[in-house]
C-alpha cells in the first residue's frame, strides 16, 4: 500500500464521525447564524437521512430475525415518492423566484427526467371512461 492511500473507513467509523459533527453543528446551529433557506435545505437533508437510516436498520433487523426484509421496500419506495414531491415543490418556489434559470446546469436533464415519469404516472391517474 502506498504511503499516501489511507485506509478506508467501514460505515460504522464513518456514522460514530457524522454524529459527532452533527452534534457540533447543532451547537453552532443554535447561535442563530445562518440563513433560513440554508437552515431549511439542511432540516429536509437530515429528516431525509434519518428516514433512510430508519429503513435501513429495519431491513438489518428483519434479515436478523429470519423474516422477509422485502416488505422494508415499499416503505423506500414511499419515502422516494415523497421526497421527490417535496423537491419538485421546492424547485417550483425556486422557479417562481427566479433562483433557477435556463442557465441553470442540469435543467434539462431534470426536464426529460421528469417528462418520463410524467409519461409513466399519467397512465395511473387517467379516468377509466363507463
């Protein structure tokens, strides 16, 4: 190994080191220093984690129990769902306050992204005509 690689750090070390500057943070947090948009973004990063996090150690416990850690799924595929509603709802504000443009890197692509899920959802919410 060469001298300058450093070894890499197991998920668990890499969890103990996030709670402990998650736990600083928080006292800086408390100061009141920062923006409110900053302070939102983050809010919706870390309920998004710990939501993950929650599936995560339900679908360990589940295989560690023996039983069917499949049905963890369907509550990922919620918590996706719901997450890219919030982000779609937040880029709308973004949108309508001109923090997001033409020029903005990635539009496009988030543009044919969400033409095909657009494409693939309608079939689900078409009226069944009698």
């Amino acid at each position: 190994m060469e001298a300058s690689a450093k070894p890499q750090k197991t998920v668990s070390e890499r969890l103990r080191a996030a709670t402990g500057d998650l736990q600083e943070l928080e006292r800086q947090v408390v100061s009141g220093d920062c923006a409110p948009r900053v302070l939102s973004d983050f809010r919706t990063a870390v309920d998004n984690i710990r939501r993950t996090a929650w599936a995560v150690q339900q679908w360990i416990e589940l295989q560690q129990q023996h039983r069917d850690p499949y049905t963890v799924l369907s509550i990922l595929t919620k918590e996706r769902v719901r997450r890219a509603a919030q982000i779609a709802n937040d880029l709308t504000i973004d949108l309508e306050s001109l923090e997001l443009g033409l020029e903005t890197e990635g539009l496009a692509e988030l543009f044919k992204a969400i033409e095909g899920l657009y494409e693939r959802l309608q079939p689900l919410f078409k009226k069944n005509s009698i």
